[in-house]
C-alpha cells in the first residue's frame, strides 16, 4: 500500500541550477499527437506536448516553462499566465482532432489545469534531475555516492519506498534507469554524499535485482519490458541521455556530433545568387519536372544514380522521389515543378546537412537526413530542402521540396548539423 507522507506541498527552489536550465534550453522541438510518440530518452533532446501539433502553441507552453524554471515561479503563477495564452489559441477544453497515426477522428483533451500541473512538474522536475546528474559526475572524488530519497507526495509507490534511504556508488548502472523522476507525479529525488557520510547512512550496499514486467505499447503494437516500480517510459537518466552521443538505441552507426543538439543553431550561409535560367518554364508535364531533377545527377526516368555528399554518404536518387506509394507524379507539388534544378542542386551543393533520428509510423527508428539551401533568383528569396531517410533496407529519397518561406526551413534545422557550407 503507498505511504502517507506528512507534507502536503511542494514547490520548487527559486534558484534553479544552470546545469538545469541549460539542459532545458538545449532541447530541440518535436511534435507528437501522443504522449507515446516522443518516447524515452527522445526528451532528452526534443520538447513536446501531446497534441501541441501547431508550433505557437509549443512555443507558447515553451516559454512559460522556460520562465517558471529559470525564475523559480509557482505552479499558480504558470497556470495564470499560459492558461489565456492557450486559450486564445485555442488549444483548450476537449475537441476533435485526427490522429495522424491512425487517422481516427476523436474527441481528446487538449489544455486543461490538470494537464498544465502535469506538464509544469514533468518538466522542471526532468530537468532539475539531469542538471543534478551533471554535477554529481563532476563531484565524484569527493561525493562518490547517491542516496535515493522520497519526495514530498501524500502517497507513494510501494517499490519507492523500498528504495528510500538506499546508498549507490554515483556511477552504479542502477542509476540508468532508477533515477528519480520513476513515473507520472513522482517527486522522489537523490542526494549526493560523501565516503565517510555514505558509511554513516549504512551504505553503500548492492544494487537492488531489476526485475520487469511486459508491458504492450499500444501506439506501436510493440511489447516492452519495463522495470517493476517505474512508469512505461520513465526507465531513463535524463542526465544519461543528455551527454549520450546523438544515437538511437541498437544502432551501431552513431554520426559524428558537430553541433550539440537541440540548442539554437548558428545563422544559416547567405543565400547564393543563381540566373533565372535556372528556372523551369510553368505548365510542363509532372514527368519532365521530375526528368529535370534526375538529369543533374546523370539519372534520369526508369534509371537510377548514386550521390555522394560532402560528408561521404550515399544517397540514391530515382523517380520515386516525386512519385506517391500509388504511383502517382508528385513533382508538380507546391508548385516545386519549376524549380527542380535548384532542388538538385540542394542535394549537390547544400547549405547544411543534418541528421534527426525519428519514428516512422510503425515506431521504427530512421535517420532523416535534411539537406537545406537558400538560393536568389533575381530578386525573390527561394529557400529549398530534400528529405531523405535511411533504414534497414539502405538509402532511399522521400521527397525534395520548395518550403512555402524561409520559417518553415528553420524549423527544420534540428538534431545533428552534420555540414555546413563555408562562406
């Protein structure tokens, strides 16, 4: 049964670690309808709100949790100012929305005081405990252990209360999984000790036996092991994760990091200037747009080519960039047919390259690769992007496009910048 606890409140100190707020700053952005599509130690490096699928209203839940963090503010005083906020975006009360996974049309909850309380505490407690596991690596010589403390909750879990009071070396692989936040409202921490003061508490001892259960995730049909005593998805050190080289699990091809993820990229090269022959007349058929494209790189329809980019990789390159899963032309799309040459010469000259490990739709890991550019034609500012994605079947291209503006390109710059274009 849970224990009762004697405190009825809780808030946070005024003054937050800045190990903390800039783990919190560094996060990229990642949309997600479910709770169970940012997953694991994917919030480590993205910050998300289910169901946030528009990026002001992420932005706005953002900022006031960025503001509560670095200033210590309540949670009433984050509720009073978000909640208009929401509102006048209209991500509040329950209404219908289409789950792009399975294209069900349902009633969901968007903004409510509840989930507000959930994502305040979610937030600030995950970046509280990776802030706090950055300085415990730095103390070992003199700190070396952890003690794991119970929060000040009305009730706990019964496997929480087990582990109170229990005294690990910092570094113990126990801590990989078991660091505190262990679930949904858990306001269990750790606190750093000395040899001598680890001694005095009857400590250290061996790590508890991690035992699991089976747990299917029903987002990806997937059947997940978790440990006894955590929530599905909480069997992570965000502090762990954070200084993780930028890689999935079970992927033994991990990209160089040449840009710390999710933190706020550098200005992007100044867009290059290009002859407006560079421009493919209006009105042609969707096939010699797409002909267009594949000519640059000695392709062509029916016949495929090999590129490889400045960072060695081979991308390939067919018809089926601008073809759907049916077998219709997509060339034309957004009105990107007149400007192929310009999206090849995206892939072959690009801006930047970055890499972003993302779920597809059956929850299989990818890494998407985003060449970007930006090109002037006389006058007009034409930003341009291709999209192509590596699985366990190799390379294959998914699209190249023209964004609508330059806004769009930028949120696309996230993950790992792999190259950059000198200037």
């Amino acid at each position: 049964m849970p224990r009762k606890s004697p405190i009825s409140g809780y808030r946070f100190d005024p003054a937050p670690p800045k190990e903390a707020l800039e783990y919190f700053r560094a996060k990229g952005w990642k949309v997600g309808f479910d709770h169970r599509d940012v997953w694991r130690q994917e919030h480590a490096y993205a910050f998300t709100v289910a169901k946030a699928m528009e990026l002001d209203v992420l932005q706005a839940i953002r900022g006031e949790v960025d503001k509560a963090l670095a200033e210590g503010r309540t949670f009433r005083q984050f509720q009073g100012d978000l909640e208009p906020m929401l509102q006048r975006h209209g991500w509040w009360g329950v209404k219908e929305m289409r789950d792009p996974v399975t294209g069900e049309l349902r009633p969901v909850q968007l903004g409510s005081p509840r989930r507000l309380r959930t994502i305040y505490r979610a937030n600030l407690r995950t970046a509280r405990a990776a802030g706090q596991w950055e300085r415990a690596q730095r103390s070992l010589r003199t700190h070396p252990y952890l003690v794991y403390r119970l929060g000040p909750s009305r009730e706990h879990r019964e496997q929480h209360v087990g582990w109170d009071g229990l005294v690990l070396p910092a570094d113990d692989p126990w801590w990989n999984t078991h660091m505190p936040p262990n679930g949904w409202g858990c306001k269990c921490r750790v606190r750093q000790v000395s040899r001598r003061e680890a001694e005095r508490l009857g400590g250290p001892v061996e790590a508890p036996k991690v035992t699991t259960r089976h747990w299917r995730n029903r987002r990806t049909g997937r059947m997940e092991r978790v440990p006894v005593g955590i929530d599905p998805g909480w069997d992570t050190n965000p502090g762990v994760a954070r200084l993780r080289p930028f890689t999935p699990p079970e992927q033994d091809m991990p990209p160089p990091v040449s840009f710390p993820p999710g933190t706020v990229p550098p200005a992007m090269p100044a867009p290059r200037q290009v002859s407006q022959d560079q421009v493919l007349p209006e009105g042609l058929p969707p096939q010699e747009y797409a002909a267009a494209f594949l000519k640059e790189f000695g392709a062509d329809l029916g016949k495929e080519a090999v590129h490889v980019d400045q960072v060695g990789q081979a991308v390939a390159i067919s018809e089926a960039l601008f073809k759907t899963s049916g077998g219709r032309w997509k060339s034309t799309k957004r009105g990107r047919g007149p400007l192929m040459r310009l999206l090849a010469r995206t892939v072959q000259e690009p801006d930047e390259i970055w890499w972003n490990w993302e779920l597809d739709q059956q929850g299989n890991r990818q890494l998407y690769r985003y060449y970007i550019a930006r090109w002037n034609v006389g006058d007009e500012q034409r930003p341009a992007m291709a999209l192509f994605r590596w699985g366990n079947e190799g390379w294959s291209g998914i699209t190249a496009f023209n964004p609508d503006d330059v806004r769009y390109l930028e949120r696309q710059r996230g993950g790992v910048l792999a190259w950059r274009r000198e200037e």
